[in-house]
C-alpha cells in the first residue's frame, strides 16, 4: 500500500453567522490489488482516507477570526473545526490515480 497527502480548503458558517474557512489535510492510502484472494483472483485499485486533520489547529493564533475578522469564541472555533473536519470527511478527496507509481512508492 502507498499513501499520499492531499489538503483543500473547506467553508462553514457557523451557527452565529460568522464563516470560517480552514485548511484540511487528508492521508489517502493507495490499495492497487484491493480484494485480491488466495485463489488468484485479481483484486482493484482502491482507495481510502486514512486521516483527516486540520493543517492549522484551533489553538492557533491564526484562529483568533473569522474570515471577515471577527473574534471567534472558543466555542465557534470548535464549532467550525466540527463542521470543517465533518464536510472534509464527506468530501471525495478526488485525485489522478495515475499519481501512484508503485516503482517510486507513490
């Protein structure tokens, strides 16, 4: 199995109508016989999130506001670090598979 990282921004807004957008980082792992059996059946290329995350956590400075400079409160940081990290989880994180190359370990 390979892995690779990937990030891509994401927008909330927040239920005090402030919006808030952050960095997202994503650990894809590339699974090119996927479902492969001891039978020699042949499996596919696969692959799947292994960990999302914040690329700049809520306890840095850089969370002070929102994207309109307003204060954030600790509670609209955590917030929007559910919301971000919950539409991050849903998204498909898409990406050109022919990226992997099992020769360099990509």
């Amino acid at each position: 199995m390979n892995s690779r990282t990937l990030s891509k921004e994401f927008t909330v807004t927040l239920s005090s109508g402030k919006v808030v957008t952050a960095e997202v980082e994503a650990t894809l792992v590339h699974e090119s016989n996927y479902g492969a059996d001891v039978d020699g059946n042949r499996g596919i290329s696969a692959d799947f999130v292994e960990d999302i995350y914040l690329t700049t956590p809520i306890d840095d400075p850089l969370w002070e506001c929102d994207d309109n400079d307003r204060p954030l409160t600790e509670d609209e940081k955590e917030e929007a670090e559910r919301l971000i990290l919950e539409m991050a989880e849903k998204d498909d994180w898409e990406y050109d598979s022919s990226d992997y190359d099992d020769c360099y370990g990509f």
